[in-house]
C-alpha cells in the first residue's frame, strides 16, 4: 500500500504521498536538496538563522541551538522552508523538541509573503511546540480589510515531548483545518483564509515567551525524523 499517514485522519485510503524528506542521507548537507534555508538576523525572535545549524545526522534534520553572537543576536537556531509549494492536503511531521525552555520549536505553513504581506497572506501552525510539554496550534492572517488577525490554541499533555518523537499533522482543505496528535485530532476550525500555495517549514527559535532563556539552550536540537504531504488521489 506504501507510506500512509500515521493514525486515522479520515478516508485514509484515498490518501497518497506526495512529497517527503525521511532525513536517512549520510550527507549531512543532504536537506538543500528540498529546502532553502535562512541566513541571517531575526527580527521578531531572539536569535538569528543559518545553515550551519542544519545538519542531517543519525536519520534526523537537526535544527541546533547555539549561544553564539551572530547577526547583531545572541543565539542562533536554525530553520528550512520547502522548495516545493503545496495547496491542501495532509502534512505530517515527526519530531522530538529540544530539552529546553525558551525555545519554539515549530512546523508551519506560511505564503511567501508571509502574515505581515499583503491582503489573502496566511500562516498555519500545525505545531510551535514548547518543552516540555505544550503543543500549540495557531493561524495568522491579514484578512479583506488589511488587518492582522490570529488565533491561538494551547494544549498541555502529560508528556515529555523531549524525551521520544511523536507525530504533528494538518489536514488543509478549502473547508476546513484540522490538527492533529499523534494521530489523534485535537482541534477543528473553519478555513475561510488559506487557499494560495505555501511552502512546509521547520524552526527552532529562541523566544521570551516560551519559559527562562538560560544556557541550558545551548547545544541543545530540535530533531526530526521525517515530512510527508499527502495529496487525495
């Protein structure tokens, strides 16, 4: 039957795989086959963005966390978007957070232009994950006035979420959003602004309002194990 998404997102046998990284190259400058990849300064978050906080080791993308002065910020992280863009379907990532406070630790989907962009400009956050155990599922848009919207939706699990990997998926259609938890819905919305073509990102940055920033940061990765987009056949 070939790769399916994990647990039950409904009509899962209509689904096929579309796109995927598993991370299982030796190189470990294998992502830029798919992704492209910040080199610079972060104005919103505390740390600055650069490939050499990427690397592909062990099976995994690891986004690396340093305290480093780089770009006018005193730490840096890492984060990838796809080279391909992608309009609906099921979008699935496996990842372990990092073991730190002060940390998001996100899979996203966001337009080019992104939320701060024109009129229609979205971002969808299937995950900007917290340690240790706070899954956080988010959407921005600028809607027909020209106005920033968002809306936000906190879950606390009685997990780790640093301690194994565990699965964040999407399903984006032209009706409707649903996110989900190791193969376990857990929020529903409508989708009355997501209907462009966006690429698939992975970040770790440091921020105040995800706990203490400390030097327990340092050294520290978000690791992921694999992406898949589904498409309905």
């Amino acid at each position: 039957m070939g790769v399916m998404p994990y647990g039950d997102v409904g009509q899962t046998e209509r689904w096929s795989l579309r796109w995927a990284d598993e991370f299982d190259g030796k190189d470990p400058d294998g992502w830029r086959h798919l992704w492209h990849s910040q080199a610079g300064p972060s104005g919103h978050i505390l740390s600055s963005r650069y490939p050499e906080n990427l690397r592909v080791q062990d099976g995994c993308l690891k986004l690396l966390n340093r305290r480093e002065a780089r770009g006018g910020q005193m730490w840096t992280s890492g984060n990838v978007w796809s080279k391909e863009q992608f309009l609906y379907g099921y979008f699935e990532a496996r990842y372990r957070y990092a073991p730190a406070h002060g940390l998001n630790q996100s899979f996203w989907i966001m337009s080019l232009e992104t939320y701060t962009g024109p009129k229609g400009s979205f971002e969808i956050d299937v995950n900007e994950g917290r340690y240790p155990n706070v899954v956080t599922t988010n959407y921005h848009i600028i809607d027909e006035n020209g106005v920033h919207r968002w809306d936000n939706q906190f879950l606390r699990l009685d997990l780790d979420l640093s301690a194994d990997f565990h699965v964040y998926g999407l399903y984006w259609d032209a009706h409707e959003l649903r996110f989900y938890f190791d193969g376990q819905m857990i929020r529903r919305t409508i989708n009355y602004f997501a209907h462009t073509w966006a690429p698939v990102r992975l970040s770790s940055a440091v921020v105040p309002w995800a706990g203490p920033i400390t030097d327990a940061i340092d050294g520290t990765s978000m690791d992921v194990d694999y992406v898949r987009v589904f498409a309905i056949e």
